[in-house]
C-alpha cells in the first residue's frame, strides 16, 4: 500500500501538479477540490497514465466535517495520509474595505485559516501516533504584509502562516513537519489566476513577464513542494519564499 | 462638544486606563466591555472625579451589531470619535492543539480580527469622511510568532496585525492612522492576567519582576497610546512595541 | 547642572531638530556634526536664542576616537550623558554593485555600524554605572529589505539594527534603553534629502508630497525621539518606525 | 569541463560536505580554507575516491586579494564558477560588550559581509555575462535576531542577510540566484562547534539532542544546498531556514 499525498485544493495549478509530482514519485495522490468534476477526472487520468496512483475526491472544504471526513476516508479506504498539500487559496481580488463584505472577510477566514486548522485537529493525531507526517502549505506574500485592498486574504494569510508556526512548535518534535511554502508571485494556473483575470489579459501577462517563465510554474515549485518533503528530520525547513527569477522580491519595491 | 475616545475592551487594565489618560487631554472616553457592571461603573466614576468625562457601555463584542451599535450611537449621542483603542483581547492561556475545539479557535478570530474587521468597516468611512481618525491596536507577540499552545491567540492575532496594515495601506493617505501596538510582556493587569493566573500567582509574578515595574504598567503605557495619537500627520508610527525593561524582547532567548 | 543629550550626526535635519526638542525640555544639547562650522553654530545659537543650552563639536565620527573622546570630553565638562542620538546617515545614493567601490562599502559601515558600536562601548560602561541611559538611534528602511542598488546602505543598516537588539539584550536589565527609529520615507532634510537631489528636484518633491507634510518634518519626528526617551521603564519601546500619512509603507508596493 | 562549485570555508561540516555533494553531482569542488592543509588534503581525496573531481586551496579570505585571486585563478585554470558556497562563519561565542574588541566587529564584518561584498563584486560580473550563477549563503540566526552576547557576530550576520538581498534585487533578472540559508540551531561540526565547545561538551550535545539527528547533520542540509541550486529560474528560493525536528525555532522561546 502506496502512502498518500493528500491535497486539499487541487486545480490544475500548483495542487493538480504538486499531487502528480508526488504520484510519480510513489505516492498515492489523492485530489480534492470543490468543483469540476471533469477536470478532476482528467487530472486524475494523467496520473493513472503516467503509471502513477490517484484518487479524485469532490468536497467543500468550508462545509461542516467535509474535511473530516475526506481524511478519515482516505485513511481507512486508501492509506496512511503521509503527506498533505494545503492548497486552498482565498484570494478574491483587490476590493477596498467598503467593497469587502462581512461574509467575503469570514470566507477569507474559513479558507485560509480555519480549514488549516481543522486539517490539523484531524490528521496531525493521525501522524503523531506514526512518528512522521509532513503538512506543506501554500502561502501568499499576503501573509507577512498587508496590501490596500487585501483586507480579508491578508488577515487570513496571516493568520495561516502563525498556525504553521504554532504547528510545529508543538507537532516537530513529535515527527511532524509543516512547511509554510510563501509563493511570492502571479502563478501560470490557468485555474485561478487565469479565471481572476480571464483569459486576455491572463495570455498579456505570460507574454509581459518573459514568456514561459516569468510566471512561476507549477511544475517547477513542485519540485521544491517535493523536496521540502524529503528533508531528513535532522534539516527541516519551516518557511521558504518561491518567485520567478523576472519577479521582484515582496521586500523589494515594485 | 468633546472629541471621543472610544474603548472597545475596557477593563481595569490598559482599556480603562487608555481611556482615563485620553480623558485627562480632553476626550469624552466611551468605555464598553462585556461585563462588571460595578467595574466599569468605578472606571467611569475615577475619571468624572478626576474632572473629566466618561461614558460607560456594556456590549459584547462579538454579537451581530454590538461594535457598530455602539459607534452610530456615540455618534450621534455623545460626539464623533476621533479616537478608537481597540483592546479586546483573545489569550486562553496554552492549550495544545488537542485542547483546543473549533469554537474557541472561531471565538479568537472573532474577538482579534473579525471584531476589528467590522469596527472598521463602521468607523472608518465617518473618519475618512471627517479627513481624520486614529484607531490604536492592542495586539501582542503572537501576532509576529506562533508559540506551542498558542494556535488560536497566535492566528487571530497575525490575521490583526495584516488587518492594521492593510488598512493603513488604503486608508493612511486619508487621515486616519493606525497603530499597531505589540505588547510584548506581561501586563500587570488585575483583570485580565490576573484572572487567568489567579490572585496567588498573580502577586507572585508581580514580585519576582521587580517589585513596582517588572510588569507592564497600564498608566505607562497609556503614555505610549496617547503620544501615537498626537502624532503629526507627516511624522506616524505604524507599528511599534512595548516591554518592561527587565523582561527579554521576544526575538530573544527567554 | 542640565542632564545631557548627545547629538552624533546633528546637520538642519533630524539630528539639530531633535537636539533643540531635547533643550527646550532641560537638556543641555551637544550637537557634534563633520564639517560646515558655520552651519553649527547657527544651529547652536538657535537653540540659545530659545533660552536652551548647547555646545557644539565638529568632529569626523569615523576618525579612530573621534567618538571616544568626545563621550569623555563631554562626561569631563559639560554634564552625564543621559541621552545619546545616533544620527550617522549612510545613504550614498542608489549604485549598482559595480558602482559601489570596496571603500563605499567599508564607509557604509563605518558610519552606521561601527560607530554605533563604538559609542556602545564607551557610552554604555558610564550609563549602567549611574543605572540609566537612553541611545536613539535613527535607522532606514534598509535596515529590513535591501533594495537594488543599496549594497553599501543596506548592508551597514541590517548591522545596525541587529546592533541595536544585542545592546538592548545585555543593557535593557541595567536601565539602558536602546530604540531603534526606523525612518520608512523621505525627510525634509535640506543637508541631507536636499544636498543629495539638489535644489530643484528636492523643491519638486516637497511639492508632489502634498506641500506642507508629504515629507518626513524633522520638528515633528522630534517629539518621537523625545517620547520615546521620556517612556517609564516598566514601558520601553525597541522599535518603531515613521512615515509621513501620504506615504506607503515599505512593505506595500510603492 | 566541469562546471565549478566554489565553496568559501570549505571545513569538515557545512562547506566540505556541501562541496562533496555538488562534486558527487558532476561540478567539480573548489575547496578553499584558512589553515589544516591536511583536513583539505583528505577532503580532496574523499571527493576524488568517489569518483568525483575537486581541488584545495588554502587562503585567509580577509586577506586583500584573497577571495578575488581565487575567483580569477579557478575561472582561468579550473571552470566557470557555476556555484558558490558562501560558508566562512563569524560566531566568536556569547561575549558581551566589555569583552568585543573592535578588532573583534571588525573582524565578524570582514567575515560575514566584507567577504561576500568582494566576493560578489568578482564572480556576479562572471556569472551576469554568462546569464547564470548561484550563490548560496550559510547565514545563522543572528543575522534576523540579536542576542546578548552577540553584538559582532549579529551585526555581520545582519549585514551579510541585507546584502544577499540587495544582490538578488539586481541580479536575479540577470539570471544570477542568491539564496539565503538561514541554519537555526546547532551544526553537527567537528571543526566548528566542537572546536568552539571542546570534545567532552561537543559529545555530550550530541547526546542530548537526540544520538544521531537532533544537531543538524551536514550531509542532510548539503541536500537543500544542492536542491536550491537546481530550482529553475521560474521557481527561485530567496531565504529558507533549517533546523532539526528536535529544535525550537529561533521566532520560538527556547
């Protein structure tokens, strides 16, 4: 039995290529994500064509015990979740506060925060009792400065990224490691940055930032969601940056 | 008509103490906590006799409409608020992850950021319309590091600070300035560290710090608030901390 | 006789500035600056024209003792050092490494590193002996991110900052208070700001800031530094920052 | 021709062990050292038993010319430098001001900062007109947090982390990737820390920490020197950290 590489928000972006990287790498991967039941399926088709082990799972991360529920699942019907990618983003645009809602701030919560931290309450038991178990999260520069316009996905980041700390302060010791993986620019996924800005002005800026690596890859940070994931426990890395080398560093003006 | 000095959080410790100072430099301080009546009836009385005026309201904070009934009501009851101190805190004490359930994880978020999400979204726009407002943010070391024990009080409070900063961010170039205030150290303060040491280990603590400062003195740092109030527009602090000269700054050993 | 406060890098900026604040609250304001005796002794005169107290030192701070004997000069004839402002900019102008020489480099450090160090080791001896002291050190946003063509400034700021945090670790228990004042915007500074752009540019700029207070205003930074000097140890802030309401913060996007 | 990986402070922990890993991967390892040409001499020969190509050169890195006269001798006589491995460390041990002689900051300076500056300024003018090149820079706690006790080696590590920034700021478009490697706790080192705590202490923390991994072991962090050196330009790491999974991290208390 294949161990898993559970991925919590898995479009055709950074989670479809981290779980794909895993699966050929030995691990089962299995996908979830909210919508689109057809492109799940395909994602899941590349995997299984690839000689690669994968599972497609449709849930709401923010209903009740949806996320629960997927990892007890996996558990007793797949394997021991040795992995999982935390991918789900709460990113909804710029919006100054008076176009924020009170729902879209708590939804910015829901996501970023509070599911991390249910995850968390769920499997992290799971892998303590094993000895072993890595949580790799999906950041956003949002989570260490807050920009005019990102009051709900910096408030959410920020708190995401403490949760990590506060994560392995308690879990490392016990084996666990939590990776908080900050992507520090406009990612090439068709999924989300793409949908955000459509499918113009999306084409304008992969041509604008250098053609085919000026955005940063999926499949290229999942090379590093991979190694973060084979670090040997004596050389654990807790929190790194990712960027195109085109890009500007977030400390860095504009 | 006073300017008002409104307090969300206002217990015996910094909260009431903010607010006698700003009552003392002219402002009508509106003092709202949870609960005591007794108590903030006391606070309210202390500053009257000092010559100085005070209102007292009992709100919880995290009910649907209790900040922004409050902020209508003072102004159009008692004069425009110029200045909020917002001073709700959202430390449980260490609790590890297994201790900690989803309502008091929600409950933090709902105290730390959420309730100043919405207290924004209320007052900044009678600020910005007025071209002026100060909003000075209790926050604390979780804010910038997540300790063992520390998930909830650690996410709420790094969602506060990215809050502080994104509103700066849009708001800051019309007039109203936030401060984000890191109370790194142990306030001596009856009511709330107090309460969760108990009267025994409270006394202690206070004597082992040395004697009459090893705490974080309320009226001292009352100091602090007040003089980031009186900032000149081209001169404003956005973030800074606070700690007793004896204790050891958080990014040091302990 | 007047405590003293201590001015090293005093030009009609922030260093005169703050020097004349803390005359006209009792101290006797040493200002020593590099060269321009002119300039100083008007900056001299002005001070006692106000019914304040001041001396003035020409001295080049990177000259071996320089430093060292002005701290004993003044501690032998004019009065205790209680306050020391460390003002030594190290701004050379934006240069892309290969503009930036090994000497520029070394200067860079000179002035915003070693200097501050030196002065550590000759101040602080004589301040833990009397059990207090207070040392304001003006630092730049490049203490924190290091921008394109800031090699030499950078470099000698990020050693200043942490410089700051090793003093206050072994001196804050004995009384000394070290701030580290990090100045995030351009300051309406004609020695400085102006020399470096020239007249025409630096009017432009004052313009464009939004006339009167778009740019840092060195009388209104100076009720900052004195604030902090004046904050009761039970209350001590290590750092903060200031920008002018018009301006962005470093870690939003210009 | 192979490709070179320069490593600067090439010891028997992080710099030797570094230097075989890329050697085991087809560079060939430039090994350069203060002293114990017999420590090199076996260094070279355990590289070169495994099948791999490696050179020694010995030279004092804060000699004039030192640093730039290796550059310009490997690039004339072994390769293009592809890679260098920043490791000359600047820890002198907890020593508080009294006993920090300015040739001791100097000396930290001239290390940890004036080293890489020189280094940076030979071998980027290299690398930009061949559009690639990786610095990797071992940094330590200190240069984010400074310690009592660590007033030069804070102050270098500061710097040293400033200037890796502000070398990615201009030369990351160039093609040229500096990353930051911040090692957060004690190195399995012979050379290093058990030169620094003396055989007895060296093994005892060996045995605390966990027999074989709770220090951090070169050969495991070699895996992220090398993994960093392989990201593609789409997918840069600027900092990351390393501890063990028995460590607290640095933002932690300990």
């Amino acid at each position: 039995m294949k161990p898993v590489c559970l991925v919590i928000g898995a479009g055709a972006g950074i989670g479809g290529t981290v779980g794909a990287k895993f699966a050929s790498e030995g691990y089962h991967a299995v996908l979830c994500r909210r919508s689109d039941k057809d492109g799940l399926d395909r994602l899941v088709e590349g995997i299984k064509t690839a000689g690669g082990e994968a599972t497609g799972l449709l849930l709401n991360a923010i209903e009740d015990d949806a996320i629960e529920n997927a990892v007890t699942h996996v558990e007793q019907n797949i394997g021991p979740i040795e992995v999982v990618i935390y991918n789900l983003g709460a990113q909804i645009g710029d919006r100054p506060l008076e176009d924020t809602s009170y729902k879209a701030f708590e939804m910015g919560w829901r996501l970023a925060t509070f599911g991390l931290f249910r995850l968390a309450k769920t499997v992290c038991p799971l892998m303590a009792e094993r000895g072993s178990g890595k949580i790799i999260v999906t950041s956003a520069t949002a989570a260490v400065r807050g920009n005019k316009g990102q009051h709900s996905h910096a408030a959410a980041m920020g708190g995401r990224r403490m949760l990590c700390q506060t994560l392995n302060a308690q879990y490392a010791p016990q084996g666990i490691h939590v990776t908080h993986i900050l992507v520090d620019g406009a990612v090439d996924a068709p999924d989300t940055l793409g949908k955000m800005l459509g499918p113009e002005l999306f084409q304008k800026l992969r041509e604008t930032r250098g053609a085919e690596d000026g955005l940063l890859i999926p499949a290229q940070m999942a090379e590093t969601y991979y190694h973060v994931a084979t670090q040997h426990r004596s050389a654990w890395t807790h929190e790194l940056d990712l960027r195109a080398y085109s890009d500007v560093a977030w400390w860095n003006h504009a």
